[in-house]
C-alpha cells in the first residue's frame, strides 16, 4: 500500500494496525536505517504480510505479492528525481505482471495520462461518484484578489476567508489553511538598486525565513545571514517577495492570538515523527488552525474541520510546464476534500488573481469529467502527452565548459535520430535548464518530444550512456518539472 506523503502514513497505519494487528511493516525514508533494515527484515521472513509505505515501498521484499495499491496515484511525490531514479508506477505495473497480481490505482483528481489509459481500455475504470458516507463535498467560494486589493485589503487574507475562518472558530471547529509556499518571504530584495539575494551555490534567490532570521537555499540548504542593509548600496529600504506558511502563522496569530495554530512544511517536519506529532496536536484541539504546503493537502481525515482556505491557488497555474493545469486542478480539489468529511458544514474559500480560469470553473463543482474532456483535447490540439512523449537528457557538471561539451556531444546524436526518424520527432533542441546552477554543477538539457515509441525512446537511452569524468548524465521521460 503506498502513499505519496511520508505524513500520510500515520493515520493510515493506525487504520491498517486495527485490521491487521501485528502484521503491518511500514518503510519511507524517515525510518533510521535500524528501524528500516528491521522492518525490511520482517518482510523478507514473511512476518508482515502488509507493507505500507512511500515510493521506495515499490521494491519491498515481498515474495508473494496478492495486490499493490497506490493511493492518490496522480501525485508527482511518485516519481524519484535523485538517484536511484524511477517511476513507481512503472515498478509497480512490472511488479504486478511478474506476480499475476491486481494492481489499484486509487485517485479522486487521476492523472490525465491514467484516466487516457482508462477510457482507452488499457486499465479498467471503477467510480466512486459520492463520498463513502453520502455527504455533500464543500461549497468553494471564489474570491478575486483583485478586487480586494483596489478595495484597500493589502493582507494576505480576503474579508471573506477571515469571516468565515472566524465563523469556523467561534463554532468550536477547526480549520485548514493551505499556501504551497513556505518560509516567510520567496525572496529578498533592494528598493533602491535591485539587488537580490542569491544563493552562492545555486542560481536561485533565497527564502527568508523569519523564525530563524536567515536567507535560505531550498535547493542545496546553505544558510546564510538575513539583510539589514543592501550589501551592494548600503540602503535599508529592503522589499520582501510572496508570502509562505512562515508568515501566514505569524499573521494567524496576531488576529487569532488564543486560538492554536501549527505549521506543516518541510521545515517544521524533519525530525524524526514531526509529521505525526504536528497532527497529533492538531486533530486534539478544536477549534484550531492548521497553516501547510501540499502535504497537507490530501489524504487526512480529521472530522471536525469545516473550513478551508487556499490563500494563493495561482502558486502553480503559471509554472512553464504542460502539466500546470493539471496540478493546480488537482490540488485545489485535493485541499477542497478536506472540509466537511463528517457533517454537511464543510466551506472552502479559495483566493486567486484569475477567477475565470476555466481550471478553477471545473474545480468549484468538483468536475472532474469536464476538466478532463477540456484538458485532454489541449493536448491534443497542441500535441503534448499522452499523444507524445517528452524526453529529457539532462547535464551536469561542476565545469560549465565540461557539461556545454558532453551536451553538444550527445545533441550531435540527437541530431542524427532526427534524421533517422523525421518527423516522428516534432522538436528537438538544446539549452541551459531553468536553473542554471545547483549545488555547484553547471545544468544543460536536451529537450525533446516524439509520438509514443518505444524504440526512439530506447536510441534517446542510448546516446545518452555517455562515461564522461566529473559529468552527470540523467535522462527523464515526461518529468514532473523541467527546474
């Protein structure tokens, strides 16, 4: 049984502990590497004859496999972009056809590649149209940030999300408030000159994090002294960037200063158990407010929250990336189903600068059907998957004349399946990624796209398996995000 979210596996071990006592192993990545080399070990002696876990559950040493699950199966979570790299569901479709076995891919916002395969034929579709327990989903109220902000509002916070979240406490109810951004501020910048505060190792501006008064890296981690004072003008007129979960808890508190809040992020959660003692807390307290990113967005089940809030839905509609739409759909319902699971009570505010986006159109009734039939003929029209594959060879070095050498190597190969295939390739090209540099290494990509073939796939492997000194080498079939 695997799960997106190592947050996830609390609750969902305590469901499966009262069903199967004493006969459930769990294995993620936040295991010590005693606690996961005993939990692996039960497994191989046929102790526990249920593995629950994230991703790398996928390859646990089950002899004889009766059934895989993968819950929430769209979530990108599923896919490793550090070594060992792999698709889980790949793994698991293996898996599942080496042992005979079902394989379930369990969703209420599927993939749209899954969903294609299930009206194709290709996977049998089962639908839940209504919850378990007959209630309604949550009305979602659209507010336009616009208008508040010509109305004078300059808070974070609509007038209508905080009369309802005020509403929510004064009945004694607890709330969620889901914002994919964390820290206090995306960035710190000068007035004056512009300047920005970069990371030394990375080609990316830092994240202030008010709590700990540092700029941070949320690619390699480095650390370094919060601003005071421009360092290139000497100025202190200093801009801070959008905000994150950092500075929504602040904010909460001074409105709600008697009521508990708590922050779940990938700050507040890595101690050993933070996610399941940050949940603890919470579904022990009402009313009280719960301030996350995307892991709290699908998944939990806490019966007395009536009230969500999504502070900024438009975080990742405008990402350069054809699957945008798609994530953004998913995440607002996702956030959405939390309110309202075990009464009728349940409202959702959610906040944005684009409320006619037909994204959020298909979201507030919960419309799963249309979103897809508008989405699906897109990609199409436009040929993007599943009607072509994306491919991508990406370079990296900490010599950036090194990795502009191998890139041109391999895009010389490119060049020559280019001719081999024609125009079963539509687009072909070369250049430096999004982010420039991480951790030091200098990035380049060959991006490409070609109708669905398994043998032009195979020749991109190919001329990708290139053994070069001090150079890295990854290739990614329709990756999460092209950073």
């Amino acid at each position: 049984m695997l799960v997106p979210e190592i947050s996830l596996t609390p609750q969902m071990m305590d469901r499966f502990n009262s069903r199967f006592p004493n006969d459930v192993a769990v294995l993620h990545s936040g295991l010590s590497e005693g606690e996961r080399f005993d939990e692996w070990e039960r497994i191989f002696n046929g102790q526990a004859h249920v593995v629950l876990g994230a991703r790398s559950a996928v390859f646990a040493p089950i002899e004889n496999l009766g059934v895989i699950i993968i819950d929430e199966e769209h979530d990108s979570s599923y896919v490793s972009e550090s070594n060992p790299r792999f698709i889980t569901h790949d793994v698991a479709i293996f898996r599942a056809r080496f042992n005979s076995c079902p394989l379930i891919l369990g969703s209420a916002t599927p993939s749209i590649d899954s969903f294609y395969k299930a009206e194709k034929g290709e996977y049998k579709l089962v639908k839940l149209p209504e919850r378990i327990n007959g209630l309604e989903m949550p009305k979602i109220e659209i507010i336009d940030m616009l208008n508040e902000v010509m109305d004078g509002n300059t808070s974070p916070f609509s007038r209508k999300l905080l009369s309802k979240l005020d509403d929510c406490i004064k009945r004694g109810k607890q709330a969620i408030l889901f914002i994919n951004r964390r820290g206090f501020a995306s960035f710190v910048m000068c007035r004056e000159c512009g300047y920005r505060a970069k990371c030394d190792d990375c080609e990316v501006s830092l994240v202030y994090h008010k709590e700990d008064n540092e700029l941070k890296c949320h690619f390699c981690g480095k650390r370094y002294r919060a601003l005071t004072n421009c360092p290139n003008c000497n100025s202190t007129n200093i801009k801070y960037g959008a905000l994150g979960t950092e500075r929504v808890v602040n904010e909460l508190k001074n409105i709600f200063p008697n009521v508990p809040i708590y922050r779940m992020d990938n700050d507040t959660t890595r101690r050993k158990d933070g996610h399941k003692k940050i949940l603890e807390e919470f579904s022990t307290h009402s009313p009280s407010i719960l301030v996350g990113t995307q892991m709290i967005a699908k998944g939990h089940d806490y019966p007395n929250v009536s009230f969500v809030g999504i502070l900024d839905a438009d975080v990742s509609l405008y990402n350069s990336d054809y699957k945008s739409n798609e994530r953004t759909f998913q995440l607002v319902t996702q956030v959405a189903g939390r309110a309202g699971r075990k009464t009728n009570d349940g409202y959702v505010v959610l906040q944005t600068y684009a409320p006619k986006h037909y994204v959020y159109r298909f979201a507030m009734n919960y419309d799963y059907n249309g979103f897809y039939e508008k989405e699906i003929n897109l990609r199409q029209t436009t040929g993007f998957p599943p009607f072509s594959t994306i491919l991508r060879i990406l370079v990296t070095s900490i010599s950036d004349n090194k990795a502009i050498e191998v890139t041109k190597k391999i895009f010389d190969k490119a060049n020559e399946l280019k001719i081999k295939y024609g125009k079963s390739i539509i687009f072909l090209q070369a250049m430096p990624s999004p982010v420039k540099r991480i951790q030091t290494k200098y990035r380049y990509q060959i991006l490409t796209r070609f109708v669905p073939d398994d043998k032009i796939t195979s020749d991109f492997y190919n001329i990708a398996d290139v053994i070069e000194k001090d150079v890295s080498i990854f290739v990614e079939v329709n990756p999460n995000n092209l950073r």
